[in-house]
C-alpha cells in the first residue's frame, strides 16, 4: 500500500509548538512571560518542538496525521530548534500602526525611489540631484509589534507594504484623492 502526502496545513497551528524544558508540553504566554501547566512553573528556556498535521490519501480514501517531534525529526533530518533558529518567524503581534506623525506613504524620485523635497514651486530629489517630474507615492508604515521578549518598531517600506496589503501605494494614493 502507498500513501500520497496531499497537503501539509502549517496554516492553523504552525509547524511547531514551544515548550516546557522540563515536561516536554505546550506553554502558555502569561504576563510577559512563558508558563507550564503541567510542571507548574515558569519556563525559562523554552524549546520549539515539530508539530506538524499532514493529509494522506491512498486508494481507501483520506486521513489526517500529526508529526510530532522525534517523527519530524527523522523525517526532515534537522531538529524543531535548529530550522526554528534558521527560520525568521517570530510569533509576535503588531499592536499600533502609527500613521499619525508621518503618514502612511512618501513621496519619492522616479529614478532612484528616495524621498523628495519641496523647493520653491517643484519636487526636488538631492540623492539624483534634479526636479522630480513624475514623482511616486511610495509605502513608509511604521509598526509596533510585540512578543513574548518585548516591544519593537518596525518600519515596513514600498515592496514588503505591497505584498501584505495586495495592493500598490500610488494606486492607494490614487484611491485615497477619489
């Protein structure tokens, strides 16, 4: 008998859950810091363990699994910690969008993509040292984001905004002067 894998779902739950250093089981966020249930204690040194729920399929029909840890481990030959400290995601939540000091865009040159300046009656860009003509609204949102270790800003700018909102700053812009 063959199984075909017909989906991975790191979606819902991730590919990895954190742990207790002690008891091996889930934690908890709590108050700045992360807590065990089951060992009743503060988790100092937490560790990112697989989890990971796969859909098969064979000529019977479909069922759902659930890889944990030493499984995973086996199968994709790299432990839940090392590919976690490989990886850039970082379970955190934005908790302000600040567009109030310096709005939500900027604009910038048509040739080198930097910020202009008003002079006299036009658009001047000091980094290509000529009037803008043509000038482009450009995303600049600046994030506050917050984890279990503290608070960060973050500033997202033109290409990073445009994949998470699907949509371009001069056709916002645009939108915004309808």
């Amino acid at each position: 008998m063959s199984l075909k894998v017909i989906n991975i779902d790191i979606d819902k739950s991730g590919w990895y859950f954190i742990s207790c250093e002690v008891c091996r089981n889930k934690v908890k966020s709590r108050d700045k810091f992360l807590w065990c249930d089951n060992s009743n204690k503060k988790v100092c040194f937490p560790i990112p363990r697989y989890r990971i729920q796969l859909k098969v399929e064979d000529s019977l029909g479909m069922a759902t699994f659930i890889l944990f840890d030493s499984e995973a481990e086996k199968l994709l030959n790299i432990s839940a910690k090392d590919l976690f400290n490989k990886s850039l995601e970082v379970p955190s939540q934005v908790i302000n969008i600040d567009i109030d000091k310096s709005g939500w865009y900027f604009i910038s040159c048509e040739v080198c993509r930097n910020k202009v300046k008003s002079r006299d009656k036009f658009l001047w860009c000091d980094n290509s040292n000529k009037k803008v003509c043509f000038p482009i609204p450009r995303y600049r949102i600046q994030l506050k984001v917050e984890d279990s270790l503290g608070m960060a800003t973050f500033i997202l700018f033109d290409s990073e905004a445009e994949k998470l909102l699907n949509i371009s700053a001069k056709d916002l812009f645009n939108k915004s002067l309808e």
